[in-house]
C-alpha cells in the first residue's frame, strides 16, 4: 500500500518516499524516545497542544499519556487542542504521525495532517488496517504523535494499545431448570450463558453471533444479538435460548461466538477472538422389547403371568414406569430403574377375578421419558386371551349322581333294616309256636310274648291256679 502511494507522487516526492521507508526503524526509534520526553514538548512558555483520543473515560488528555485500548480493525480518532496561554487557537496547521505497534519487524505507518477548529482542535481518523496487514500485525502498542506549526514549535505524543477489547471469559449450558448441563436430549431446549468482558476504558457497542453445529458440522442453530451495551471495565452476562431440533446428529457438537462492533466495507468489525464451546446430544428412549403370556385361555379367578423385557436404549440412566393394559383398561403397572443401555426381564401376575367373559388384548406399554422422541417401541402386544366362566351342566349331573348315590344308600339301608326286621320276626313267632306247644298254652304272635315277657312268671302263676280250680272242678 505504501508502495501503491508512492507510485502517485512526482519524482522529487518519490525519493522522500523511498527515504522514509527506508529510515522507518530509526524513525520509530526517535519516535520511542520522544515517548519518555528526550525529544519535544507537549508545551512552550505559551503554546500548548494535548493529543487524545475519543474515548470519554480515557483519552489520554495530558502530557505524554495512555488512551484507553481499541480493537482490530476499529476506527481510531485522534484530537489535537492547541491554545495559546489557555486560549483554543483555530487555523492552526498540526502534523500527525502513526506508528505501531511496536513489537512488529514491519510497523505500519501513518501520516496525517489537519487544521484546528474554531474550538482549536484538528482531527483526523484512521482504521487499523483490515486488509493489508494479518491479525497478528496489529496486535501491541501503538504510538500517536501530533506536531503544531506554531512561532514555538510543540509537540505532544500519546500510546494506545491495539487488542481485543472483548472476552468472553465463560460459555455455560443451562437447562430449562436453570442448571449447568452439557448434555441434551433432541428436542429438549438449552440455554447459552455468555459472559463478556469489556477490558476497554471506553463502553462499547457489540453484535453476538452465534452458531451451533451438530457432530456432523450441520448447522442447528444461528443467530445475532444486536446492539449490546458493554460497560468499560466490566462484565456482561448475556444468554440465548435454543432447542436442540429432533434430527440432531448424535455426539460431540459446537457451538462459536463471534463478537463485532460493526461493519467496513460490508465486512463484519470483530471486537473479540472467536470463542468455542461444546455440548453433547444424546439419546434418550426407553422400550419394550418382549412381552409373555403364560395362558391364553383360562376360567375367570385364575391368575395370569404377563412375562416382560425393558430395555433402556439411551446415553442416561432412566427412571421407567410399564403399564400392564387389557383392552385400554390398567390392569397395574410396574417400576424400573436401568442404567444407559441396560435392559431388565420382569413379570406381572394378574388376578382375573371379577373379569367378564370373553377375549381381551393384553398390552404393555412404558411412559415416555423426557425429551424422548422416537415411541413406536414404547408399546408392545402380549396376546389375547380367552375368559370363560365355568359351564352349570356339570354340576348339575354331578349333583344328580350324588343324589342317586345317596339315595341308592339310603333305600339299600332301608330295606336291609325291614329284611332284619322281618328275619326277627319270623324268629319271634317261631319260638313263641314252639313255646306254646311245651306250654300247651294258646298260641301267641312273637311281639304278644315280648310285650308280656316282664309278665311271664305271673301269668304261669296264675295259669297254674287256673288248672288247679280246674282240676278241682273236674273233681
């Protein structure tokens, strides 16, 4: 660029071109050492001249000072006052002259020249160089030199120093309860926390970029926040609300900060270094894998054993609740808890009292954990069973049997008692027949002899008597 200028001026000016960049190292070498006051004064008996900057809170008004620091690429004003026993002086011609920084082999050079206004200040502006010199080119400690044609020469010189402005100290994810996290389901929202320093003496005015990026590099997320105010000396918190989209590529991803103060020539000012965080999308899904019945008919009361493996298929340890259905209706519901991608078999027994006949559709199904996306395995169908109820005919003929069979019994027990009563009977008479004959006694049923059994020694007593007047009547 320099070589660009030099090509513009007449001969005669060429040569003090060539000259000048020749001499530039010596040049800033006396530049130095005006710095520390061996050469030049900021003031005479009665001329003045203070060089600062535009930064309100540290401009470098004074003899020989420090202004506040600037960015790359940012636009710096310098001011020149010159007044004559403390009075502004306007028309007045003031050189200026750029150096910087000074840690560079090739310092970039500047020089400027203006009139003072009728407020005796002469200003000029410059950018640190965008495109004709690399980052690392600018970064350091720059001089500022001004020079006032006056009947007593004076000068006046001021350093500043060329750095990002801006840091961002911290980069945090938060999750929707507000604590740090790193980890993120997709579809679940995540919450950027930056913390930006401004290091600058001067308020800045800054737009944020952010872009995230999945581990494939698909960009998931991009935004700009604009016009935020930084405070000199400062820390500001900002933070930016985003989800995490459902087709997020599993794995590491990354998401860069980009801070800048403007823009030149349609290209973005950055005011800090780029600054990159990484968070981690995960899996979180849950499953039901198999599902057993240990009957597919049964009677009402029976129990059924429901056989079941759940599986946890995600990054995160899970919490799992399975619901035991039959026909859409809660049979019961069981509880899990299964480290990442552990898997667990466990059983239900149903009591099928109270159930009504027929077929119903046995169904095992685990609730869906946070931010779980994919829920076509969540559900699984054990089977169908058959309820019946136990048929009345059978206990019917078995009833009709049991009363044949009792009544067989009793009828056999009833005769069998008239046939031993008849036996007995048949022996009765027969003894009192054979009875009567010893006796010569009238003959008597078997059931007249044992009414009148207590009565036998009496009655032959008096049957004696009986023949005895018998005989005597026969006398």
């Amino acid at each position: 660029m320099r070589k660009e200028n030099c090509k513009k001026l007449k001969a005669p000016k060429l040569v003090t071109c060539i000259l000048l960049i020749i001499l530039c190292p010596s040049m800033f070498s006396w530049m130095v050492q005006a710095s520390f006051g061996t050469n030049g004064s900021s003031s005479s008996a009665h001329w003045t001249i203070d060089l600062f900057t535009r930064c309100n809170s540290n401009s470098g008004k004074g003899s020989n000072q420090s202004s506040g620091a600037t960015a790359p690429f940012e636009e710096v004003e310098l001011h020149a006052n010159t007044t004559y026993r403390g009075t502004p002086q306007a028309n007045v011609f003031v050189s200026f002259q750029v150096i910087g920084p000074s840690n560079s082999s090739h310092p970039f050079m500047l020089f400027r020249s203006a009139t003072t206004d009728k407020k005796g200040i002469a200003t000029i502006s410059f950018r640190i160089p965008l495109n004709d010199n690399p980052e690392e080119s600018v970064i350091g400690v720059w001089q500022a030199f001004s020079t006032a044609k006056t009947p007593e020469p004076i000068e006046d010189f001021l350093t500043f120093e060329v750095k990002w402005p801006i840091e961002i100290t911290s980069i945090r994810f938060l999750n929707e309860k507000g604590n740090q996290q790193s980890r993120f389901a997709r579809g679940e929202t995540s919450t950027v926390q930056l913390t930006l320093r401004n290091d600058a003496l001067c308020a800045k005015d800054i737009n944020l970029t952010l872009v995230a990026k999945d581990s494939a590099q698909t960009q998931i997320e991009q935004t700009e926040i604009q016009n935020i105010r930084l405070d000199s000396n400062s820390e500001t918190i900002i933070e930016h609300e985003f989800e995490i989209p459902v087709w997020t590529a599993f794995g590491e991803g990354t998401i860069e900060t980009m801070v800048y103060s403007g823009i030149y020539n349609d290209v973005k000012i950055q005011a800090g270094e780029p600054k990159i965080a990484k968070f981690s999308a995960i899996t979180r899904a849950v499953a039901v894998s198999e599902a057993n019945l240990s009957l597919i008919e049964l009677y009402a009361g029976e129990p059924l054993s429901i056989s079941l493996k759940v599986e946890n298929l995600g990054d995160e340890m899970e919490e799992l609740r399975i619901n035991i259905n039959y026909d859409g209706a809660l049979i019961g519901q069981l509880t899990a808890t299964l480290a990442a991608l552990d898997s667990r078999a466990m059983t239900y027994v149903w009591n099928t009292s109270g159930i009504s006949e027929g077929e119903y559709t046995i169904t095992a199904e685990v609730e869906r954990v946070p931010w779980e996306t994919e829920l076509e395995d969540n559900k699984i169908t054990a089977g169908i069973i058959r309820v019946n109820y136990p048929s009345i005919f059978p206990y019917a003929v078995h009833l009709f049997i049991l009363l044949l069979i009792i009544t067989g019994i009793l009828t056999f027990s009833l005769l069998l008692v008239l046939w031993n009563r008849r036996q007995y009977t048949n022996q009765c008479q027969k003894a009192a027949y054979d009875f009567s004959l010893t006796q010569k006694e009238p003959k008597r049923t078997c059931m007249e002899n044992k009414l009148n059994e207590p009565k036998k020694d009496t009655r032959r007593k008096s049957s004696s008597r009986i023949q005895k007047k018998s005989g005597k009547s026969r006398m």
